[in-house]
C-alpha cells in the first residue's frame, strides 16, 4: 500500500504489514501520533484496482481499515482500542 498512498508513517517497531489505511487526512494526523503505522490514501488513483479505500474516496466517504498479519488477532484488538478512544 505505501507506494499507492499519498502520506505514510511507519514505526520502526512496529512490523510494516500491521497498518491503518485511512482515507481522511485528520484520522491520518491523529493515528500517525499513534504506535500503530498508518497509510493515507486521500486522491483517486489513476487506475482503480476495485478496493474499498478507492470507492470511499470516490464517494466522500471516511474510511478507516485496519490490516494485519494473518492469525494476529491480538494486534487487530490493540488498534481497534486506540481507533475507539482516539476519534472522533
């Protein structure tokens, strides 16, 4: 997702196949302080590859999605809880 996104933060803690993907810049400012890593996907790119983040975009809609490694449920828990507390 990095090379298709518009901004990008990435913890050096923090496995790089772990990340929110959102698509308003606000949720991106707020959710790169987290210690979570974060990709911002704001602008329609120039070829759609058919996914939610695209349609969101498209739509005007805020779209938050959280990807991690398969099996991690533990890691899904933790950024569910810092996105429940930490926006709005």
């Amino acid at each position: 997702e990095v090379a298709i996104s518009d901004s990008i933060s990435i913890k050096k803690d923090q496995n790089p196949r772990d990340f929110y993907l959102c698509t308003n810049r606000e949720d991106f400012e707020l959710l790169a302080k987290s210690p979570f890593n974060v990709v911002l996907q704001e602008n329609s790119p120039k070829k759609d590859n058919g996914s939610l983040s695209w349609a969101a975009i498209d739509n005007n809609v805020r779209y938050i999605n959280i990807e991690t490694r398969l099996g991690w449920l533990s890691m899904q828990k933790r950024m569910l809880v810092y996105i429940e507390k930490n926006l709005q």
